[in-house]
C-alpha cells in the first residue's frame, strides 16, 4: 500500500531531525546513492564515517575526495590549541629542576623581570635568572 503524497511528504518532514549535538554525526560522500539521508556531506575522505559509503568506497566508487581528514575546530579552538602547544614545547625547552619538578618562568612582582623558577615553590626555591 502506497502512501499519498501528503503523507509522503509529512513523512519527510517529520522524519527531519534538527542537529544534535549528543549525537554521532555520519558523513556521507557527496551525490552518492548509499540508500541514507545526506544531512552532512564528508569534504576529504578521512571523514566519511556512514558504513554504506565506506561500503561503496571499498567496491571502487569513484568520489574525488582529497585524501587527509578535515579540521573541524573553530578558530578560537584552533588558537587555543596553538597557544596550548607553544606553552607545552616552552615547558619542555626549560627542561626540570634539580628535585625533579617542572621549570617555568615567573615575574618578580617589584621589579617585573622575568627568571626561571620551580614550578613546586615554595618547596623548592631554586632560581636562575634570564639573560637577555
């Protein structure tokens, strides 16, 4: 028994689900017919992650995706990151203090000028100063 096209197309609109964040998004291969809805469209082939397209992909579908994975960060997120990674190789380039601990730099609040520091003070008060 078919459905009329009103119920068709109330079907289709029922059937739209809003984004959900709790939910896995599945990317698809663009213009690709895999039998699923195609809400999100995959742009490098590292993020196609719908089965019945990884399916196809395996059976030869020609798809023009670059290989690699896209970003999907936000800008702010991406500078973050980079802001987290240029603090960590800092840290590393400081290397650690003779008790074992981290070495970071420090502000003297009189003066302002910066030298290295334990990052356990004031358990350990070992300091070296910052030549310039």
């Amino acid at each position: 028994m078919s459905l009329s096209d009103t119920a068709e197309y109330w079907q289709d609109v029922k059937s739209y689900r809003p984004m959900n964040f709790n939910r896995k998004q599945y990317y698809h291969i663009p213009n690709a017919e895999c039998g699923r809805k195609h809400w999100n469209e995959a742009k490098a082939l590292g993020d196609v992650n719908c089965n019945d397209c990884l399916d196809l992909i395996s059976q030869g579908y020609e798809h023009n995706l670059p290989q690699g994975k896209t970003d999907f960060r936000s800008n702010g997120q991406k500078k973050r990151d980079a802001k987290a990674e240029k603090e960590k190789l800092e840290r590393e380039k400081l290397g650690k203090c003779q008790c074992g601990c981290q070495r970071v730099i420090r502000v003297n609040k009189q003066s302002g000028t910066k030298f290295i520091a334990c990052s356990s003070y004031p358990k350990c008060k070992i300091t070296t100063s910052i030549k310039i």
